[in-house]
C-alpha cells in the first residue's frame, strides 16, 4: 500500500470516528455571549423545543420538557446520568434538584457554556468540555439524555454511508455506556420533506457550520440491533412555537442584544430564528423525540 493510500484511508476512518462538527464550529455558535442568550431563551437557559400545555409560561413549558426527558430515560433517582450537550445546564440542574440524581454528567463543546454551569457551584454536577467521541467514563450510567446534540454529529457533503457510520459510532458508545437495561432520551431535529440540497447555506456557513440535520431513517439505520426504539414522536408544532418565542423575546431585547453582540449578530440570529419558524411550519423540518432502549445482547 503506498504511502499516500495509507494516509487517506486513516483520514477516512478518523472522518467516522468523529464526524461531527468541530470544536472550533460548535463555539462559533454556542460562544457568542451566554449575556447575549439569556436575553432571548428561558430563565432556565433551555435551547431546544419546549412541551406546552394549556396555561403554560414558556418556563413552564420548558420544565415540562425537562421532565419529559428524564421520565423518558427512566433516569429518577438514579446514580449516574450523562447528558451529552448540556447546553446551559437546564438538565443538569433538573436531575439533582428535582429528581434525586446523585450524579449528573454534562458534555459540551463550549468554555462559555461550561463556565456558566460551574457558577452554580452544585457538586453533583460535572460538566466536561470534550466532545461524546472522546468520552471515557469511569463508571457505566443508568441513563443517557442527549437534546439538540444530535445535529452537530455529521457534517455536510458526507456520504450517505458515512453519515450513517458516524452515527452509529454515536450508538455504539452509548450502548457500551449505559448499564444493561438503560435507556437512551433522545431529541433531534431532522429533515422532512426538505431534502440536503434544500437547505439554506446560510445555516452551514453562519450558523451551525460544519453541521448537518439527520433522517429518521439515519437514526433507525444506525441504532439497529443496539438500542430498541420504544417511543417516537414529532413535536414540530411546539418547535415552531418555541422558535417563535424566541424570535419575540430577541426583538422585545434588541437594543440590548445589539449592545452586547452587535448589530450584524443580531441579525444573524433573526434571520435563523425566522428561516427555522418557516421551515417547521412547512415541514421542511421536525422536531424528533425518541425513547431507546438498549438492547442488551446485540447480535453482531
């Protein structure tokens, strides 16, 4: 094998070993300023689609999320749970306050994020700043929650096989993870009827760069014959909604916003924010949330 094969191929099997998105390109994002965020998201800092019912405050409505979540995982009172792209913290916090975790485990990407974890001073929380591909733990967990994380894992021009190996890469760490019988809390937003081509660069080169939505079929491609999918639904409406309360609040704050960020960053944001309302309201685009169990003897 020549010299410059070997090498190719070794960049290629590293490519699916980690095929997401860089470190550099999740902080593009999530580091603008956690000042910047608050004016817009939740007093919990959540960042993903919220669960409305009737009589809601968007606070409200976020915890009920939460809640979901850890309910779906069966991760009450448990000892050790993971949430790979804890964002903020919102999860983090919700575990040990609120459902008796005694160990709660939270990975980012982000210092910005990280810090503002750590000002909470909660020692049952550990918030690591590495990427899932690069997570040894110590010990197994119970449970395994993973929340608008998921679009970071492949990047765009991807084969459909790579894709599909990356994830499952993603799927097999969590199998070796979580403890016989644990349950994986999972949400994404995926393509519907928008195909790759459909969508706008602007989400690739001033957004999420380096960044690419999955299919459900992806997600049951490269899950099979390790976790059981147990329980799927499609929250696009409240996705829609949720966006459209941030847009609200951004604008109810944008001088504020401006001062802290800019006006070009300002209306960066806008513009995402009004493309995702669009693109959930059509059904270019939804909102997954999936119950997983691990399959504990996978056939090879």
């Amino acid at each position: 094998m020549s010299a410059n094969l070997k090498e190719r191929e070794m960049m290629e099997q590293a490519t699916i070993a980690n095929p997401g998105a860089s470190a550099e390109a999740v902080r593009h994002h999530y580091d603008v300023s956690n000042d910047f965020y608050r004016l817009w998201l939740d007093p919990t800092m959540s960042y993903s689609a919220a669960i409305w019912e009737e009589g809601d405050s968007f606070e409200a409505a976020q915890v009920r999320k939460l809640d979901f979540h850890i309910r779906q995982a069966r991760a009450g009172g448990a000892r050790r749970v993971l949430d790979i792209g804890c964002g903020w913290g919102p999860m983090l916090r919700r575990l040990v306050e609120a459902h008796q975790v005694e160990q709660a485990v939270g990975l980012t990407l982000s210092h910005n994020q990280a810090a503002w974890i750590r000002s909470f001073n909660q020692p049952r929380i550990e918030v690591r700043v590495e990427s899932w591909s690069d997570h040894r733990p110590t010990e197994a967990y119970e449970a395994i929650i993973s929340m608008g994380a998921f679009e970071h894992f492949a990047r765009p021009n991807m084969t459909d096989e790579d894709r599909v190996e990356g994830y499952r890469h993603f799927f097999r760490h969590c199998h070796e993870w979580l403890k016989p019988g644990g349950w994986l809390s999972l949400e994404t937003i995926v393509y519907e009827k928008a195909r790759r081509e459909d969508i706008s660069q602007f989400f690739v080169t001033e957004i999420y760069p380096e960044s690419d939505l999955p299919t459900l079929a992806d997600i049951a491609k490269a899950s099979e014959r390790l976790f059981e999918l147990v329980r799927l639904q499609n929250d696009r409406d409240e996705a829609e909604r949720t966006w459209r309360e941030w847009l609200a609040k951004l604008r109810a704050n944008r001088q504020a916003a401006i001062n802290l960020v800019g006006e070009e960053i300002v209306q960066r944001y806008e513009k995402y924010l009004k493309l995702s309302i669009i693109g959930f309201h059509v059904a270019n685009m939804g909102q997954l949330r999936l119950a997983m169990r691990r399959i504990d003897q996978p056939r090879a």
